[in-house]
C-alpha cells in the first residue's frame, strides 16, 4: 500500500514534457501539475449516497475530476460551488465531477450536500482507503482524468474550478480520442 501512495504522490510532483505542448500549457495555465504520462487510475469501488456502488472504471470514456474532501474541511466547502459549476457546465458533454468523502457518516455528507445544492456524483470512502491509495493526505486532493484513464494533473489544495483555463483544458480533454 505505502508503494502505491508513493508512485500516485510522486507522479503527482514530477512534470513530464512528454504531453503535447499545448496540454501542458493548458494545464499549468489552469493551476495545476502534470502527472507523468502513461500515470493510470488504480480503479476503487465505493457506495454514492443512496447506497449503490459506482466504480471509477465504470466512468471510463468520460472526462472525470475526482476530487478528496470532508464537510469539516474550510478550503473544501470554499471550492465546492465552482466545482459544481463547473460539473453543470459540462455534464452533458461527457464530463463528470466525482466527489469522493473521506471517513464521514453519510447522513453528515447529505446535509452537506443539501446544504449547498451538488449536484454531482458523491461517493463516500468510509475506511480512507481510496483516499490513502490515492496520496490524498491533505485535502482537498484533487486529480483530472483523460477519457482513456489516465490522470493528467492534479492539485492539493483549495482550487478555483470555474475559470476560462479550467474551461479550455476540460474542452481539449473532451476533445481527445
């Protein structure tokens, strides 16, 4: 398990120039890290909050920002109105938002979610597990994945997702075979 905490980690830190010049540029123009290419998602499956399980594979052939959260987190519930944003702005195109709670009972995340209207997907890691596999020791963690798999950027920390360069990376994304 440390294993593959550390590969996710240190991919997450190490920039590649082996991604076309203009993804890379895109990607820090949005404020995030490129991953090493060829960096692919460990698939995980978790209960949403009416209890059916959903798996990252199965969202696979659509664009996916995974995003490691807690109700109890400030800089979480400081980004989760531009998340959803900017899930509304290109749902129907192909492009998910997935919020995965980490450790927090589901009635505590369903207030939350009422609360503040998302409207996107939200699973709850109850053990951390996912969250550990993933590196995310400090939250928000926040990784976007191609439509093939795999994970181009990330970020730690709170993040602004409602921009025009959020918005042209998700559509070149979209846009990629």
């Amino acid at each position: 398990m440390k294993r593959v905490v550390l590969l996710v980690v240190a991919a997450l830190l190490s920039v590649s120039a082996a991604y076309s010049a203009d993804l890379n540029t895109l990607i820090s123009g949005a404020g995030l890290q490129a991953l090493k290419p060829g960096t692919h998602t460990i698939d995980f499956r978790l209960n949403n909050l009416n209890g059916d399980a959903v798996s990252l594979s199965s969202l696979e052939g659509k664009v996916v920002l995974l995003n490691f959260w807690a109700t109890w987190c400030g800089p979480c519930r400081s980004e989760m109105g531009s998340l959803e944003s900017l899930y509304k702005k290109y749902r129907d195109q192909g492009f998910v938002v997935v919020g995965v709670n980490l450790q927090e009972s589901p009635s505590d995340v369903k207030a939350f979610v009422e609360k503040f209207g998302l409207t996107f997907p939200i699973l709850l890691d109850r053990s951390g597990r996912v969250g550990v596999t993933y590196g995310a020791r400090g939250i928000p963690t926040t990784y976007l994945i191609s439509k093939t798999g795999e994970v181009t950027s990330g970020v730690i920390g709170a993040h602004e997702w409602a921009t025009q360069q959020m918005y042209d990376l998700v559509q070149a994304l979209l846009k990629e075979k």
